[in-house]
C-alpha cells in the first residue's frame, strides 16, 4: 500500500510539472494527447493512476522514461 502512495504522488507531482514546464492547461495536454481531461485531473489530484498505455503516451509526448514519470528513477 505505502509503495503505491508512493508511485501516485511522484506520478501525480512529475506529470504536472512536466505539463506545466511545457505551458499547457490540463485541456491543452488533453488535446495533445488524446486522454480525457477528466483523467489528467484525476491524475494530478492522486485520485487515480493512469493504466500503461496512457503512461507510455505522456511518457512519449514529454520526451521521459516511463521509470522517470513513475518516480522510479530522476532522469
């Protein structure tokens, strides 16, 4: 349980300072990515985790390692 805490929040923290690095709303990554809106909020606020294949597409559109966006990893 503590282990997956731990993965949603550095999931939920690295995902909107990479959206916000890149100055896009949540809409905008929406946009760009073809996720619902509605699944990035959730995900920024740690109400949920993605499924992989969403992970694999952000992890794609910013350029990351899916281990980085998990928090596994800092680079």
């Amino acid at each position: 349980m503590c282990h997956n805490f731990f993965i949603m929040s550095k999931f939920s923290e690295r995902l909107k300072e990479l959206r916000e690095e890149k100055g896009l709303s949540q809409r905008d990554l929406a946009k760009a990515t073809g996720i619902s809106q509605n699944a990035i909020t959730c995900w920024e606020t740690e109400k949920s985790l993605p499924i992989a294949n969403a992970i694999i597409t952000l992890a794609g559109f910013f350029d990351v390692t899916t281990d980085y966006l998990l928090g596994v990893t800092d680079n």
